[in-house]
C-alpha cells in the first residue's frame, strides 16, 4: 500500500521570525489606518470632516478593546471617561475669558486654567485613566452581567456630575462653547497612531496575556497564580484614559460639548463598531470603526439628498442609527464572532514548520 501524499499548497514556505509575525499584526492596522485617511482626506470637504470624527471614534474603540477584548467583560461606562476627556480638554483650551462668561460658577483654578493643546490632551489622559482606576478597583471585583450594569451605573453617574455640578462646568441644558480646534487632521492621524500603538503594545504584555487566560476561564485562572481583579485594573484604567484621549480630540473636532451628548446614542454607535468588527482582535476594532465611520458617512450624504443621475436619493432623518442596528444584528446571527472573527491581521506567507521534515508523509 502507498501512503497519500498530502496536497502541496501553492503558497510558498517561508522561515519567518515570530517577532516579524507579531510586528506585522500592528503594521497592518497602521497602514490601512493611514490608506483609509488619505484617501477619505481626498474625496471631498465633507469626507475630511467625517474622517476625524471617524479617527476620534477609532481612539475610542481602541480604548474599548483594550478592557474588553482583553477581559471579555462587557462594559457599558467607557463613555464617562470619553466624556471627561472631553470636559478635560475643552476647560483647559477654552479662553479664560470665555469661560467667564459661559461658564461664571467655575472653580477658580479652572476658570484662569489655559495649556496648550498638547498638554491638555496629556492632562486629560491622565484624569480618564485615573477616574477609571479608582472606578476599577471596586468594578473589576464583578464578573459578567453583575460587571456591565455597574460600569452602566458609573456612565449615568459621571453623566449626571457633568450635567447639574456647574463648578466644574456649564449650567444643566448649556453647553461649552469657544473650544480652539487646535489639532489639525495630519495631527489627529499621528494621535490615533500612537493609540493604535500602545494599545497593540498592552496586548503584548504578559498582564494582558493573564488577562485573556482569565477571559477564556475565569475559574481556573485563580488557580493557576492568576490576580484576575489586578489586571483587570491595570487595563480598565490604561482604558479609559485612551478612551478619554479619545473624547478629548472628539471635543477639538467638534468645538462645542454638552453632556447631554455622552448618552446611549454615543455607547451604542461604538459598542456596535467594535462588536461588528470584532471584539476580541485590535484588528477587529479596527475594521469596524472604519466600515460603520464610511457607512455613517454615506447615510448622512442620503439623507441630505444625494444626487445620482438626475435623481435626488434620499432616506428619512435618523436612519443612521436604523441601519447600523440593523447591520449589526445580520452580523451577530451569520457572524457571532465579527467580520475578523475575532483575529488579527494574518501574515500573508505561510512560514516553514522546522519540524515538518520528520513528519511522516511529509516531505
């Protein structure tokens, strides 16, 4: 009898370096990051404007997966920290002046507060990640449902502070107004980069990888030495002050913030691209920003009444928030996982197993 020789791929063998495999899931990212934004920057006017909304969100998302991908506890309260970088970032870039007079009940020390735009967004960085810390350090204690109403909680209560407490902002039903859109879209592209990057780098660490052994067994982890409350704060806190970088650049590109706009609208447009893209992969989250941010950009052209052939396409007011759901419901049933299923970037060449020649029937 003769032994079935397995059918040779046309792929090629390579020996490639693991840390080049690993380096290649941050490349990819990066790179159509960058190709999206060229090429969005140079469609038209409206496109530029969309695209730093879009990079904005992607911040987000990205702070997002950081915990949840990571964890894979769902968490309802990332809008609080993309609200309080955003608070953040308008109090301390808004002139004094202006603030005397929209904002006249402010605390002192943030009435006469003005940094530059850099420093701001560091400045708001660091309150994000720190809210999320001593948040973390009684939310994390919570597994499953239990853990996403309480971070819902954290997300209402953050909200509510923001709203009615107007020492540290304007009066219930105002708004911020007079916030200097200092960042610039090639300086927002380097921002959302430098996320992506450190974000990319924690899943690389050995607390994210304890991490996502405590995702997949939240039993067995504590047996295996695994502190699951510890690094589930190390990633909430690096989190929520991403997410809060995030909320400060969307506070540049909008120039005007009400608390009112941190509500569920907001939870669920990024709770969707990140679930739709993939939850569990960096890469994941960010395929979905990007494929709902060019959605959302096309549904708005239509309800604007978009011209095609001398006939005026257009759908109702509101349907964006319509069609992402619907979007994300055909995803979850064909498609639980998200269009990635759940998986970073793969490397394109298959490499060699060094072992494969002493296989049998492999030659």
């Amino acid at each position: 009898m003769t032994t079935a020789q397995p059918a040779r791929s046309w792929m090629p063998r390579w020996v490639v370096p693991s840390p080049a495999v690993d380096l290649w899931t941050l490349v990819v990212p990066l790179v159509v990051v960058w190709l999206f934004s060229a090429f969005a920057s140079s469609v038209s006017q409206s496109a530029a404007i969309d695209l730093s909304y879009a990079l904005a969100n992607l911040m987000i998302v990205v702070g997002m997966w950081t915990f949840i991908g990571n964890s894979g506890v769902l968490s309802f309260g990332h809008i609080a920290f993309v609200a309080v970088g955003a608070w953040t970032m308008s109090l301390l870039t808004i002139s004094p002046v202006v603030k005397a007079s929209v904002m006249p009940e402010l605390f002192p020390w943030l009435s006469g507060a003005a940094v530059a735009p850099l420093i701001a967004l560091v400045i708001a960085a660091a309150v994000g990640g720190l809210l999320a810390l001593v948040s973390g350090l009684a939310l994390m204690r919570l597994h499953g449902l239990e853990a996403g109403i309480a971070t819902f909680a954290l997300l209402g209560l953050v909200v509510q502070v923001l709203t009615y407490w107007s020492s540290v902002g304007p009066k219930s039903g105002q708004s911020m107004t007079g916030i200097p859109q200092s960042f610039d879209l090639q300086t927002t592209l380097l921002i959302t980069l430098v996320v992506i990057t450190i974000a990319w780098t924690y899943g690389k660490s050995r607390s994210a990888r304890m991490l996502r052994a405590s995702r997949e067994s939240v039993v067995a982890a504590p047996g295996s030495g695994i502190r699951i409350t510890l690094h589930r704060v190390v990633a909430f806190a690096l989190s929520g002050a991403l997410a809060a970088i995030g909320g400060a650049v969307w506070a540049q590109t909008n120039r005007v913030v009400q608390a009112s706009q941190f509500s569920l609208d907001f939870t669920f447009t990024t709770m969707a691209m990140l679930v739709i893209g993939g939850m569990l992969s960096l890469w994941g989250a960010v395929v979905g920003t990007l494929l709902i941010s060019t959605l959302d950009h096309v549904l708005g052209l239509l309800e604007g009444g978009l011209h095609m052939g001398g006939v005026i396409v257009s759908l109702p007011a509101g349907s964006r928030l319509i069609v992402v759901a619907a979007v994300l419901v055909v995803v979850l049933i064909l498609r639980p996982s998200g269009i990635t299923g759940g998986r970073e970037a793969r490397w394109p060449l298959r490499p060699q197993n060094p072992f494969a020649s002493s296989l049998p029937g492999v030659k």
